[in-house]
C-alpha cells in the first residue's frame, strides 16, 4: 500500500486489511480510535474494541517532517524502521522490558505494538515523587542485556557488522550530533536558555577544555561502535507501574557507544533530583525523595555492571575477547581485570556523556519538563546552575571515576552549595 497518512477513521479500516492482526484485533468487532498527541515526532493511536476492551493496539505512523515542527522540517520516515526493528530485538532479548510489536508496513510506516495501558510515562510521577521501588532492577536488566548481546563481547564479527549496517541510521544521528554534542555550546539559532543564566552560557561556549571534552565524547558518540543503543532513553520514553517497566521509542538506534543508553537514565534521574529542590519545598519530604533518586542511581550502575559481568563470563561468544584468548597461567585474573577495566571506561564515559546531556538541556533546543515547569524563574535559574556545574564536573573529572560513589558523592557536593 502506498503511503497515506492515517487517521482516526482510516487507520480502522486500514488495520482491518492486516493478516498479522487477525487474532489481535478480529475483523468483525467494531473499533474506536484516538490520536493521543503528547509526542513530538510522530503520530500515535490507540485503537480499542467497543465490545472486548483487551483488544487494544498502539499504531505509530511516522510523518515525512517532525510533528512538533511541522512541514518545514522534513525529516525521513525510515525512522519507524529503525524503532520497529530495534523494538523487535528488544522483544527477543529482553522481552519483558519492551512493547510486543504486531505488525509493520515500512510501505506506509506503520508500527502496530501492544497497548501498555496499564503503564505511565515516567517523568510525571517523578515530579509528584512517585517511587518505583523495582525500577533500577529492571532498567539494569534491559541494559545489560541489551547492550551486551548487542555488542562484540556476544555476537560474531560478522554478526556486528551486519548489525551495525543494518542501523546506520543516519538522519536521526546527525540530530543528535548537533543538538547534544555541538549546537547548544555555541551560536545556533534554536538555542534555548533561561536569561538569568546568560553569564553561564558565555562561560560554557569560551570553555576551551571543556569543549575539547565534550568533542572527544562526540567523536566516541560518531565512532565508537560498541552495541546497539535506543539513542533517546530519557524518562520520556520509559513507561511503568510498581511491577513492570517498559522502554518504547527507540527511533534513534544505532550501534554507538554503550555508555549513552545508561548515561540517559541515570542523568534524566539528575535533572528530576535537581528540579525538586524548587518543586518540593518541604525539607525533609524533598531529602527524603533526593535520597530515593540518588539510591536509584546507584542501583542502576551497580546492577547493570554485575549483571553485564555476570553475562560476559557466562556468554563470552563474540569474537572480540574470546576464552581461549586467555587459557594460559593467570589468564583467569588477567581476563578478570580487562573487565573489570572494559566496566570501568563505560562508567567513565557515562559521566561525561552524562554530564554533557546536562549541559545540553540548560542551553540547547529542548528542555525537560522536570526543569521547565518550575515557574518562578529565579529558583529555575538556581536549579539550572547547579545541573551545569555538575555537568561540568562529571565531563572534566570523569577520569578520576572508578565507581558510581564517587559521582554521587560529586553530585550531594554541589547541593550543598545550593542554598533553598
Ligand atoms: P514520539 O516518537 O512521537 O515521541 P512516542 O513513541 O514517544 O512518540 O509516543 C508518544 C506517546 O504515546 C508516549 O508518550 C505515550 O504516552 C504514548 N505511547 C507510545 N507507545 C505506547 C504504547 N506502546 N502503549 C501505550 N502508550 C504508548
Ligand atoms: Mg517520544
């Protein structure tokens, strides 16, 4: 079928004519559809039957421009192929984290996926200090395994690279190499920033090392093809309840450095740690909740390190380090400590890859709405000032980092700076 864009009535009918739904949605019951809209770039619908409200589906249909925008932005619909497929690895290897995918017609670019209607977007309930007590063991699960079965340590040299083409991914990647590793740290006309932090913008943009650091990060984002990664794990694009969590969105895949799926996490968790010190103003309820955060944080290193160890001496099948690489007297230690170097370089890149995703929401074209729904400017300014000087710190010091401690250690020094 020729593309068409969908919508509440045709995308009925038009899922009427998909063999891959017959069980899932059975042609005879009669279907409701709504656009739900919160998201940027695409089109997303829920279709549910009248009679029987199981029967329900997500469709996502991407736009040949970004929604948000609007025509004058085009922007290539391949990007439902390269979610749709990584989604459907996700179904593989780490099926309980992710959306079931139904169908796809890349035709009309189309993703037909379970409906989580039982799961919340993550970032709300963080600002109303929701607690999601098996969070970090779920998020530490998918990353490890994702991330190692995606990687070199896993799959044959053949495999990767057949991978790696398979994602290249080029329109969505030169997105985020402007807007996360260039464009927010000098003139571009898109740039965004609170005014009373204009001083602090000046400061970044003349900041020859920092920005030597953060180019060398974006040489590893450009070149350091290490797994395959969603590209976009913001607390957006997690969806859960207390018992389940789920990663959809993964637009942005490619095969890039491990590092930047968990840096994404761990610092959108930051930034809401940040934005409470203006959103909860009761002292004991707000350290209470930052403690929570910061527990979290720690968790979620901590789990992905072990279980990705774990996997790497239980699996090690890829080409890159292969066991018999190291039969020889001692290879058991000398193997243990390539890990446990190979663990301590990807922490070292998610503090600089996280600091710089710090940096990059203070000045550069989106924000999040932890941070932008603090209305009174001053205390968003005080806020923002602190995400920047930590950001700063976790690029500069990240290789004096061989624990996740010591970056939460960094992080409570600079709130204690911060008078509210
Ligand atoms: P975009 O790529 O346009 O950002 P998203 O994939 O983030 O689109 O989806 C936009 C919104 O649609 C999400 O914020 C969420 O509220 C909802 N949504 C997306 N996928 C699902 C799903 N599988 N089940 C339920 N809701 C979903
Ligand atoms: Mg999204």
């Amino acid at each position: 079928m020729a593309y068409k864009e969908l919508d509440t009535k045709s995308v009925v009918e038009y899922l009427k004519t998909r063999p891959a739904l017959a069980e899932v949605l059975p042609v005879n019951d009669e279907y409701e559809a709504s656009e739900i809209g919160d998201g940027n770039l695409n089109m997303v619908f829920i279709i549910q039957s009248k009679t029987v409200p199981e029967r329900t589906v997500i469709v996502k249909q991407a736009l040949p421009y970004l929604r948000v925008v609007g025509e004058s932005w085009p922007l290539t619909r391949d990007r439902i192929i390269y979610e749709t497929e990584a989604l459907k690895i996700y179904n593989e290897i780490a099926p309980e984290f992710s959306p079931i995918v139904y169908d796809n017609d890349y035709d009309m670019s189309v993703a037909v996926m379970e409906n989580l209607n039982q799961h919340e977007i993550m970032r709300k309930p963080l600002v109303s200090r929701e607690r999601f007590p098996k969070f970090a063991e779920h998020i530490s699960s998918f990353l490890a395994n994702v991330l190692f079965k995606t990687s070199d340590l896993y799959l044959s040299s053949k495999d990767k690279k057949a991978l790696q083409e398979k994602f290249m991914n080029p329109e969505l990647r030169k997105l985020q190499e402007d807007f996360v590793y260039t464009n927010p740290f000098m003139e571009a006309e898109e740039n965004n920033w609170n005014p009373l932090i204009d001083d602090l913008a000046k400061d970044v943009r003349s900041d020859g090392k920092l920005k030597q650091e953060i180019n060398k990060l974006k040489i590893d984002y450009v070149l350091k093809a290490q797994a395959l990664l969603h590209a976009d794990l913001h607390t957006g694009s997690i969806m859960l309840n207390k018992e389940e969590t789920k990663v959809i969105d993964p637009e942005f895949a490619f095969v890039g450095p491990m590092a930047y799926d968990i840096a994404a996490v761990i610092q959108n968790l930051i930034l809401n740690y940040a934005s409470h010190f203006a959103h909860t103003k009761d002292t004991a309820q707000r350290e209470s909740y930052q403690d929570y955060l910061l527990e979290t944080i720690q968790d979620i290193w901590n789990g992905f390190a072990f279980k990705f160890d774990q996997l790497w001496q239980a699996e090690n099948q890829g080409d890159l380090s292969p066991n018999s690489y190291w039969d020889f007297e001692g290879g058991e230690e000398a193997f243990a400590e390539f890990r446990k170097d190979y663990l301590q370089n990807v922490l070292q890149d998610v503090a600089g890859i996280g600091g710089t995703k710090m940096l990059r929401r203070m000045f550069g074209i989106v924000t999040v709405w932890d941070i932008s729904s603090i209305e009174d400017e001053h205390e968003r300014a005080k806020v923002e000032r602190f995400i920047v000087n930590l950001g700063r710190r976790w690029i500069m010091e990240r290789k004096s980092i061989s624990s996740i401690e010591q970056l939460i250690a960094m992080t409570k020094e600079e709130a204690a700076k911060l008078e509210f």
